[in-house]
C-alpha cells in the first residue's frame, strides 16, 4: 500500500491517515555542494540538470524514498535550501 495513502479499508473498517509530508527544496538558496545527497540514507536526493538564478546546478529529490528522517537538513550548510515536513 502506498505510503500516501489517505484511506484503506482494514478488518475494523476504514483507516484513514495523513498524508505523510517529505522533504521540499528550494533550489534558489541551494549551493549544489551535494552534502545533502552524500548524507542521505536513503539515496534519494540527487543534483539535478537544471540551473537555479545563480547558475547553480541544485538538489532534487528523486521523487520517492524519502523517511522525513532529517539529516539532509542537518547537513546543510544554506539555512533555507531545504527542509522536512512531517
Ligand atoms: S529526510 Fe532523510 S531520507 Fe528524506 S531526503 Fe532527507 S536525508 Fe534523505
Ligand atoms: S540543499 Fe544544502 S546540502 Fe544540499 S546541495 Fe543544496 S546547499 Fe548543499
């Protein structure tokens, strides 16, 4: 079952949860120093192609694996380049 999944139907009947929160990047105070992705446990940041106003090439998150576990963040040297929601 999918992570995200808003409802289910389980033997007491319908489940419902909310809808889990992951990191979010703001590419335009991203450096592209890739700490965050070496840090990562779970690979699933990576560098992407496209140029932030900078110039830079910054961080993207690959779209699924991510455990709101944190590190990135703590990583981070740009105080706003990302964050994790929960
Ligand atoms: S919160 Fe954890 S798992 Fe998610 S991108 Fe950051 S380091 Fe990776
Ligand atoms: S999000 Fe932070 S740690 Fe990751 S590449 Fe950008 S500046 Fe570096």
């Amino acid at each position: 079952m999918a992570a995200d999944c808003l409802g289910a139907d389980g033997p007491h009947g319908v489940i419902y949860w909310r809808k889990r929160r992951m990191v979010v990047v703001d590419k335009e105070n991203c450096k592209g120093c890739a700490r965050c992705v070496a840090a990562c446990p779970k690979k699933c940041l990576e560098i992407g192609e496209e140029l932030n106003s900078m110039g830079v090439k910054s961080v993207k998150y690959k779209g699924e694996g991510c455990i709101s576990c944190g590190i990135c963040f703590y990583n981070c040297p740009e105080p706003y380049a990302l964050r994790v929601e929960k």
